[in-house]
C-alpha cells in the first residue's frame, strides 16, 4: 500500500485511489460530533449561496459553518463541535459548509473512494482502510483555511500512516503541545464565542467515535456525506 500524505485543494485534486482529506479544527470533527447527536444526513458544499439554496429546498434542515472562523451570517451554527453537543438535530439534515474541509472534498475529483479525516475517528479510518486494502491512499491535510499547513492536520495524516504501516502512534504530549501551536487561537479570549476551549479538546479526543464518513459526490456538485460503522 502505497500510501502519500499531500496538502491542500491540490492535494485533494491530485489524490488517486482512497484519499482521506483531513480538517481537525474542525469541519470534520464537527461532522463526527453532529452525526453522533442523531443528524440523517449532512450535506457539504464549499459555496456559501449553494447552501443557502439549499436549505430552501429541504424543511428539516440547519445550516452550519464558517468563514474566517466565524459563523456565516444567517447561519444556525458556527463550525464548533461545543455548539453541536448543546444542538438538538435529531432528525434533521445539516448543510455543512468550511473554508478548508468542505473544500477539500469537492476538490477530491480523482479520487475512487473520499473520507473526512480526524482524530476523532481516526482508529475507524484505519480499519476501514485495510478492509479496502487499496493500491494508493492519500492523506490530504487541508490546512489552515486551506491555504498554510497546520500542525493538527499534517500530525493527524501521520498518525493515520503509521497506524496503517503498524508503527508506533503519535503521543497524547505530541496531541497536548499543539494548544502551543496551531490550536492556541483556541485560548485566546477574544475568540471565545467562535472558537472556544473546549473546540480544542473535542477535537483532539482520538478514537472516540467507531464510524467513518464517506463522501459521496451529488449530481448537483455538492457532497453528500454517508456514514458507516466500523
């Protein structure tokens, strides 16, 4: 298994094969987290007049994401697992839409198979993997609104890599020292409505969900995300 860790949306457009495209903080943590709190489906789109559209179209359903880090306005949600876990979305259908995540995954137009990538379930990525044994897998880290390479995304994609080449994993002092890093906006008081302390650690909580979420892409350009229990 030949196996590539790549960046960004031309990381995404080059990936063949199975390509994991990786959002920590927290497009793809946050997906995890809604679907644990009983979504039926999430819809992702990089635009965000596509998913103002389609909330439109669909009656149960919530918008959810982030631009510059911040709600969009006329949103239900930001992109924050904290607001997820106080969100009652039984039932309804999440229309997710991020800088760097969603982006990714439109952008994955090579790939045969797409999965979104965090830490939160990582240990399921990694079964899923070999249970597809491919030739190729990329491991796309988005970065920093896909534009700069953040430490949470590229140390997601080597744990992912070293999990599937059996070797050692990364450390929970490795997982701490990126509130030093990239995750310190996260203790920053000014962005405490948006992005607060507890974002961090729900983010980094590794393996505490048993399922994968697949990409699947629609025929109207946008991704329906599928999950699957491991």
């Amino acid at each position: 298994m030949k196996i590539e860790i790549v960046e960004f949306a031309e990381g995404a457009k080059k990936a063949e094969g199975v390509a994991v495209i990786i959002d920590v903080f927290r497009a793809f943590s946050v997906e995890c987290y809604a679907f644990d709190a009983g979504v039926s489906q999430i819809i992702a789109t990089s635009e965000v007049q596509s998913a103002l559209e389609m909330k439109k179209l669909y009656r149960n359903s919530v918008l959810a994401g982030e631009r510059n880090e911040i709600k969009i306005e006329g949103f239900d949600y930001g992109n924050s697992p904290t607001e997820i876990l106080k969100a009652d979305l039984t039932g309804k259908i999440l229309i997710h839409t991020t800088t760097a995540g969603t982006h990714g995954l439109v952008s994955a137009v090579n790939a045969e198979t797409v999965l979104t990538g965090s830490f939160v379930n990582c240990g399921a990525i990694v079964r899923y993997i070999r249970f597809l044994n491919p030739d190729t897998v990329y491991l796309v880290a988005m970065g920093y609104r896909a534009k700069e390479s953040a430490d949470e995304d590229l140390l997601c994609a080597k744990l992912i890599k070293e999990r599937l080449n059996g070797g050692n994993e990364i450390t929970k002092k490795d997982i701490d020292a990126l509130q030093h890093s990239s995750g310190k906006r996260f203790f920053n008081k000014a962005n405490i409505n948006f992005s607060p302390p507890t974002d961090f650690f729900l983010c980094t909580m590794t393996d505490r969900f048993n399922f994968v979420l697949k990409a699947v892409k629609r025929p109207d350009g946008n991704v329906s995300i599928i999950r699957t229990d491991i």
